[in-house]
C-alpha cells in the first residue's frame, strides 16, 4: 500500500490525481501531518509526501529503524515539477515510485542512487538476496576498481561493468580489491566480499498431523546449517497434496517467505528416492514424501532424508534438500516500429535486465544507448535469422540472461518463432509485446483496421507463393481488410502486382489503399490511394500497405473501416458532394 500525505490545497490536488490514477494500491491519510506521516510509516510499504524535503526528512527521523524494512518515501514539491526519491530508493522503491508518479503527475523523477545515476545496477536490484559489504564491494563496482565474481554456476544476472568479473582482476594487472560471490553455500566473507544468494535450494517436507511449525521450521533451519547451506537461497517448500493445509507445513512456508508447492501421491511414488520408507506409503499412498517432494523437478539431493528430534516424543516431521541447477533466461523483445516513445517499458527493461542481447545490427543501433555496462552484444545481419535465434538459446542454456530483439513486436514474422522452436523447457522464456508495423502503419492513416482484417506476408522465401496467393485469394473472397507485409523487393517485384489483382476481382478499383513508409521513423512517408491507383513500383521492403475492404472509404483524408455499429449506421452524416465514398 502507498500511504499519500499532503498539507496544502495544491498537495492535495495533486495527492488526489495520484489516488485516482492508482485505485486499489494508495491509502490518502488526512488530519495532522506529522500524526499522518507516522501512521503510513507504519503501516505502508511506500510513502509519497507532498511536502518539502526538509520537513519530511525531520518528520521521517525519528522513524527509521532498518534499510531492509523502512518503507520507500518520495516527495513531490509543492509546484508538481519534481517527484524526488527521498529513502529507500532499492530495497524500498522509491526510485521506481519516483518514476512512477512522474508519469502520472507530468513531473521529473529525481533520483540520486549512485548506481542508477551512473546506469550500473545495485547489489540489491539483482533478484537476489545479498549480504555481507555490500557498501564496500558497491563503491568499488562505481570506482572501477577490479572487483572479483565468483560463482557456483553461472546465473542469469543482468550485465555487470567490465570490472566485475572472474578475470577482472588480470585484465588490471592485479589483485581484485572486492569480491562478489554467487553462492548458496556458508562461506567466509571477507570485510570486501559480498554475497548474493541464488534461488537454488527445494526443501521437501513431511509432516504428521498437527506437527507445529516450530518443529517444521526448527527442522529445515537445522538441517540447512548442519549442511553449511543458505536460509536465503531455499526458494519453495514442497510436500505431497495431502499436506497442503497442513497448519505447520503451511506456517513454516509462510515464514520463510517460499511458496508450497505440492504433488500427488501417484507422482511422488514414481520417483526413485535413496530413503523410502512404509510409513508414508500407509499414510499417504507413497514411499517417500520430503526426498521425492525435493526432487520432484529434478536437481541434486544435498541433505536426504532426515527426521526431527523433539525431546520426549517421536518425530513428526521430515525434511530433504535438493539444489536445483540454474535456469537461464531468454526475453523475447518487440522494439516496436522505429519510434523511441513505441518502445515499450517492459521492452527497455527487458534490455536493461540481459546479460546478452543477440539481434539484427541495424536493430541493435537503435537500442544500444539503453542498455547496461558490460552487456556482450551478438549481432548479425540481414539473412542470418536462423543463426540469431540458435545462439540466443544456446546463451540462455548456458545460463545468461538473453534479450533476443525484432522490430515490431518479436513474435509477428520477427524472432519468437524461430527461437521457440529452437528452445526446450530448459530455459525460462519471456515474451514482451511491441507495436507492430501494421499498427503503426494504421495510425498513421487513420482506423483502416476498424473491423476484422489480416496481415499477409509477400516474401516468397520461407513460404511457397502457391500458399501465399491462396491465402490472398481466401482473404479477398471473405472481404477482410489486408495488411502486406513485405510487399516489394529489388528481386520480387511481381509479387504484388499479382496479389492486387486478386483482390481486385472482389472489391472495387475504387477500394482505399493506404502506404506507409517506415512508420513512426524520422523519414515517414504515407499516402492513400485506390486499389486501381497504387503503382507497386513505389513500394519497397521498408513500407506496409493496407488495402480496405468493401466497407472502407475516405473520411476527411484517413482511410476507416467501419465497425457496424448500428448508432453509426442510423445516424451517419451525410457525406459532402464529391467526396469520396
């Protein structure tokens, strides 16, 4: 919850935009200010104060107790021109509120966070969990400094500076001066060494009935120490189905901030386990519980199976610890049509979480500004799809975290497809969604894909021209709009002569036709014109040409295809003479 503050008119006006902008997610608080600031202190995750800097630090003082806990606080002055990340500006969000309410309320995000500002990403917005010097081995990340990474296995992390690596030390002709370590392992950190945890850890548990999370808990936590192994990197609890609503299971879950994942008893029983046991295969239909829940998805067994030692009593509970391999990570991005403003965020903050972008060059230049420090660039030219998409997974299967780029939106015949059928389910795929030509093309005219339409692509290279022009030929014969991609190249030229023509024998020589060129680029050029007017020899691979159906026509220079609402059709304006119909 976002706790708003205000003590002015204006503040408030302001407050309110936010409230209303964000329904569900703020709580305005109202009456004294100080009262108001102390109650969303503790009882929000974040805070926006529409007050002065100094006031609210004054106010906010005598409340902070711990980085890892405080909320996030943002201030926005009293004229709306700066939303300032006050406290918390990574661990409680403030940076990102900050810009958050920018966008909102029109003003600048202000954020002072030496790692955002320089563009490095902070030991604590990795994904993972971090202890140790985390100042120290941050401030030698921002001077350049060599600072060591060492890893158990290679983890999809975002990019890091070209100092921080296995051999940035040697690259500088000496010792790295701080450490920074992948681990799920206890180990001993020096007064420069941070480590970041990884989520690695499964624990399989087995409960009898009734047995209290104190025993549960008090079992995993042993059994991880004894194992010299990281409460920070188990990432799930796992049981048999019959255990979900177990109260200790579920409690011991909750506390360590996991989720519970559960199994059926069949599944569970067809795991081989070094440990089965009777007991469980009377009570719940399957030899084991805690190893075969732990292992469940694979991984290797690092604690089997051990039982608790209350004093006095029998066990009632079980556990097992299964380290499950890294998983990299392929975001499949659509960059949109060409425009900076089309790119989506989630597009640039897919770029700014890879550790490799693998694309076309020409697409690479586009975005190379935004992307981190140390990214390791793969790109080729025009032809080598097949090559792109192959070397995407085999970096996310080595483990990286991998932005595979296209124009437009990655999965309309861009990048997606050649990748997916590439790509298994050992790597964790993203899609992230952009602007499609076809849709920045018909902006750009108007609303000509206002009813059903489709969007056919010319080239003949990876689809024979006999299925091609029955497709043309299907889309004429149901009057859907239709959007050529590819519709011309220096080698194909008679491809759209001869696809016009077969829409011709359906529509009018009258039909509207829009061509865009390079849309929403600096050089965009559009035209409307007639499905008997359009010279194909002004068209090229860099333009998108949509042809209307039997119900588009010219309103004021835009092409429309009218949905067919029926107060459209009762009350439509009469046109005026010798405009078009």
């Amino acid at each position: 919850m976002i706790g708003l503050i205000s003590a002015t008119a204006a503040g408030a006006a302001a407050r309110d935009r936010l409230a209303t902008a964000w329904p569900g997610r703020t709580r305005v608080y109202e009456g004294p200010v100080r009262e108001s600031v102390e109650r969303a202190f503790a009882e929000c995750e974040q805070l926006v104060c529409f007050l002065a800097t100094g006031a609210v630090v004054r106010l906010i003082a005598p409340l902070l107790t711990d980085k890892s806990t405080d909320p996030g606080v943002v201030c926005v002055d009293e004229a709306g021109r700066y939303a300032l990340a006050l406290l918390g500006g990574h661990g409680g969000g403030a940076n990102a509120l900050a810009e958050e309410v920018s966008s909102v309320l029109a003003c600048e995000p202000v954020v002072t966070t030496a790692t955002d500002a320089t563009g490095i990403p902070g030991l604590d917005t990795l994904g993972l969990p971090v202890e140790g010097a985390v100042a120290a081995v941050t401030r030698a990340v921002l001077d350049g400094e060599p600072v060591g990474l060492v890893q158990d296995a290679v983890w999809p992390l975002p990019a890091l500076p070209p100092n921080v690596g296995a051999g940035a030390a040697a690259a500088e002709g000496g010792s790295p001066v701080a450490r920074l370590l992948v681990t799920d392992r206890v180990v001993q950190l020096g007064p420069r060494d941070a480590v970041l945890r990884p989520a690695s850890l499964v624990v399989g548990v087995g409960a009898s009935k009734g047995a209290s999370v104190e025993e549960v808990l008090g079992l995993v936590e042993d059994a991880l120490q004894d194992s010299g192994l990281s409460r920070l990197s188990v990432c799930e609890l796992a049981t048999v189905d019959a255990k979900a609503e177990e109260p200790g299971i579920v409690s011991a879950a909750a506390r360590l901030g996991v989720p519970l994942t559960t199994y059926t008893a069949e599944a569970l029983a067809q795991i081989t386990v070094p440990n089965p046991s009777g007991a469980p295969l009377a009570a719940v239909g399957t030899p084991s519980v805690a190893e075969a829940a732990a292992l469940a998805r694979g991984g290797e067994l690092l604690v089997p199976k051990r039982k608790s030692n209350p004093e006095g009593r029998p066990a009632m509970a079980t556990c097992a610890v299964v380290r499950r391999p890294p998983r990299g990570r392929l975001a499949v991005v659509g960059l949109g049509p060409g425009a900076r403003d089309l790119l989506t965020p989630r597009a640039a903050d897919e770029l700014r979480r890879a550790s490799v972008l693998v694309g076309l060059d020409q697409y690479v230049d586009q975005i190379r500004d935004l992307l981190r420090p140390g990214t390791r660039i793969l790109e080729s030219g025009l032809g080598a799809e097949e090559e792109r998409a192959r070397t995407a997974v085999a970096e996310a299967r080595a483990g990286h975290a991998v932005a595979l780029i296209g124009s437009g939106d990655a999965g309309v015949y861009a990048m997606a497809s050649p990748a997916l059928a590439e790509a298994s389910d050992d790597i964790d795929v993203v899609g992230v969604p952009g602007v499609t030509a076809a849709l920045a093309a018909a902006a750009v005219l108007g609303a000509p894909l206002g009813h059903d339409h489709v969007s056919i692509s010319l080239s003949d290279l990876h689809t024979p021209w006999e299925v091609i022009e029955r497709r043309v030929r299907a889309a004429a014969e149901a009057d859907l709009v239709v959007t050529f991609y590819n519709p011309r190249s220096r080698g194909r030229d008679w491809q759209l002569p001869k696809a016009l023509s077969i829409l011709a024998e359906h529509r009018a020589p009258a039909t509207p036709v829009g061509v865009v060129r390079n849309a929403s680029r600096a050089d965009e050029s559009s035209r409307l014109t007639t499905l008997a007017g359009l010279d194909p020899a002004t068209v090229d691979m860099m333009t998108v040409v949509t042809v209307g159906n039997t119900a588009t026509r010219e309103v004021a220079a835009r092409m429309v295809t009218p949905r067919g609402y029926r107060w459209q059709t009762s009350q439509r304006p009469t046109a005026p003479p010798g405009a078009a119909q």
